[in-house]
C-alpha cells in the first residue's frame, strides 16, 4: 500500500485517528501528528497516551505497506521509553521499521520526535498479531 493508500484505510476504519501518513516503503513508515491543546497534559507537555498512538500507528502503517490491508492485525504488545519532554509546540513525527515480519507476529521499532529536531523524545517497541488468513506477502509502497 502507498502513503496515499495507507492514509484512506485508516481514515475508513478509524475516522478519530489524526495521523497524516508521510511516507512509506520498504518495511517503513514515517506518521506526523499535528499537536494542539488536546494533546497537552498538565505541566505543558505532550501526553504518553498521544505519543503512544502514534508509535503503535506508526507501526501498523509499516505493516500495512509489507502486507497488505488487514484490518484485524490487533497490538499483542508495546513498549515505550519517553527520553525527553517533547515541544509542545511542535508537531510530533514518529520513523518506524519492522524488525521481524513473520507469519502471525510483526516486530517493530518507532522512534518519535518533535518535528525538526533530531533528538528523539521517545522510542517504542511493538508487536502485532496477524490473522491466521494474512500471510505476508512481497513488501509493496
């Protein structure tokens, strides 16, 4: 699947996601979010949940470009280490690649920013499940 593709999938099945697909290829996935108030906890940072829907996105689009639509692949696991406190002015972009793409489970790895600043403020780690009837097939973008 293509950027383009990729963006009207998840905007049909998940009409509250906010996430813009970038770019994809080759196993990988870059997401942007575009931060506002919403996004905000108190003290004036990003909030882990906001980071956390962007790195398990991230990841989904990266194995949605490898394999295909498929809606029924659901997160088995996620893992993430906020490293710094994010601009809360600035809009969040998440690079995710897939480590292992198997037959029923997909490892991948996220690493988020705040846009135009090349230390990262969180990295993640997540697995997904893949339905028993979605093999992997060749990677596509």
């Amino acid at each position: 699947m293509t950027a383009e593709e990729i963006q009207n999938f998840l905007q049909q099945e998940f009409p509250e996601n906010p996430l813009i697909v970038e770019s994809c290829e080759n196993r990988r996935a870059r997401l942007r979010l575009e931060v506002d108030q919403t996004h905000l906890r108190p003290g004036g940072t990003i909030s882990g949940p906001t980071m956390m829907l962007l790195a398990d996105t991230a990841v989904y689009a990266a194995i949605l470009t490898t394999i295909g639509a498929v809606a029924l692949a659901v997160t088995t696991n996620l893992n993430i280490n906020f490293l710094r406190k994010p601009e809360p002015d600035k809009d969040l972009v998440g690079e995710s690649w897939l480590m292992k793409v198997g037959k029923r489970l997909i490892v991948g790895e996220v690493i988020i920013y705040s846009q135009d600043d090349p230390e990262p403020v969180a990295h993640a780690t997540c697995t997904y499940s893949i339905p028993p009837d979605s093999q992997p097939t060749e990677e596509r973008c």
